[in-house]
C-alpha cells in the first residue's frame, strides 16, 4: 500500500513537470519564453534536423531565410506513449529582417507575401494518447501550421521566443493535417508551438542573432552569407483537451485532501 501511494504522490508532482518539458532521446529542456506557448503533450518529436540559414536581398532589401529539414520523428502522446513515425518528413522556413525580426514580406520590394510554415509528413501506426484512439494511417500529412510571431497580433515583426544559448520557439496557427483535425488531441486549440533546440556552437550563435540582445551579434555579423547547423531537435505541440487537464487537477486536489486527513490523523 505504501508503494501505490508513493506511486501516486510521484505521478502527481511529476506529471505536470513532464508535460512542460520537451523530449527528444535523452535530452529535456523546459521551453518558456514571453509571449511565445509553452511546451505541452501530445506533440511531434524531430531529432537529427539539419538547418540552413540563407542570406537573400540586397541593401534595403536584406533577408534571412531559416530552413529546416528532418527525417526521425516521433509521435509522443499522453503519458509518454511514444509511436515512430514511418516516411517521415519534417520541413520549416521562417524568414527574418536583419534585425532578427520574422516578418512576412518586404514591404520596400513589394513582392509576394514570405512563408513561415511547418509541416511534418509521416504514416502513424495505431495508438492512443489520453482517451483518444486511432487505426494505423497510411502516409499523410500529419500537421501544417503557420509560425507566428511573439505578438502576432499587432501588426508588425516581432521578436520570437529565446532561451538561452539552446532553444528557439514560434507561435504556429494550425492550417491542416490530421492532428489538428482530431478534436480529442487538440480541445478545440486553434495552434501551439515549435520549438527547435540545440548544443551546438553555431545553433548558439543562431539563438543569439534572434533573442532581441545586439550584443551578442546579428544575423549579418554572425552569418555572412550562408551557414548550415547540423544536430538541430525539434519539438511541435498539440495540446491536451482542456479535460483530461482538469482530471488531473481533480486527482491532485484528492490526493492533497487525502495527504492532509492523513496527516491530522497522526496528529491526533
């Protein structure tokens, strides 16, 4: 009896610590930066990614082209029920000015609008995450999102999130593919994030030319021209209903309830 309730006071303290943190083999980060949606379960788990970073325009008319591109994902559901994606394909392009804002166009060019997207491709076999379940789905896409800004919602560029030397997050408005089509993997959330992470010295210099802080260099000081980063993670959230989240609330409350009779009763 000891151990079921040990258990269970582990799973209640952990749990939420989990569901913050994201996964990739045996590295885990908590991602949190202002503006920019936390980590949740389910989500997408990328390892292995290969990133170009592009200098396009000329003068005034300076961009950046950040692409990314992986082929080892897997499905990480509730309570870590972990599925490998078969052909799986992860691609993203997000696009900045010089000064590390993403932005959407050129306004001096006048071009057609930029592209800041995801997509992730892949067949899923059959599973469950929380209460939801599926049969095995042939190769399709899976998820497509647009990567938005820390503010997307007034009308200019914007910073995206930072962490450190060793994560980077967008915002994304979900456009297609299954998951977001599933109502019991996303409560209805209209989009989540992306987070991509890395140790390697350039990924570093990558975070430092968009995390705001000129000091530690710019897209143009840090980056000539061109540059490839290797060893990049990527993790693409859909977030628990809002139900199973207050089950887990109620289960925690019983067991602070219980923690506290209990401890009366030594007491007495």
């Amino acid at each position: 009896m000891k151990v079921i309730k040990y258990g269970q006071w582990l799973l209640a303290l952990l749990f939420p610590v989990v569901c913050s943190v994201s996964y990739a083999g045996v590295l885990s980060l908590p991602f949190a930066a202002p503006g920019i949606v936390g980590t949740s379960l389910p989500a997408f788990i990328d390892t292995d990614e290969t990133i170009s970073v592009i200098k396009k325009g000329s003068g005034a008319n300076t961009y950046w082209t950040l692409a990314g591109t992986g082929s080892n994902t897997s499905f990480l559901g509730a309570m870590f029920e972990n599925a490998t994606l078969g052909d799986a394909l992860v691609t993203y392009q997000a696009n900045f000015n010089s000064a590390g804002q993403l932005i959407t166009s050129i306004p001096s060019i006048g071009s057609s609008p930029l592209t800041n997207y995801l997509e992730i491709n892949g067949s899923l076999p059959a599973g469950t995450s929380g209460g939801t379940s599926w049969d095995a789905l042939p190769n399709q896409l899976l998820l497509k999102a647009d990567l938005l800004d820390s503010n997307p919602g007034n009308g200019s560029p914007d910073q995206i999130g930072a962490l450190g030397d060793v994560a980077l997050g967008f915002n994304t408005k979900f456009t297609g593919g299954w998951a977001p089509s599933v109502p019991g993997l996303t409560g209805g959330s209209l989009g989540e994030s992306l987070w991509l992470f890395g140790l390697s010295p350039e990924f570093a210099n990558l975070v430092h030319a968009l995390d705001a802080n000129n000091s530690n260099g710019t897209l143009t000081s840090l980056f000539e021209s061109s540059s490839i980063i290797n060893g990049v993670e990527s993790m693409s959230a859909v977030p628990l209903p809002g139900a199973v989240w207050l089950f887990l609330a109620g289960i925690m409350t019983i067991l602070g309830i219980h923690r506290k009779k209990a401890g009366s009763a030594l007491a007495l």
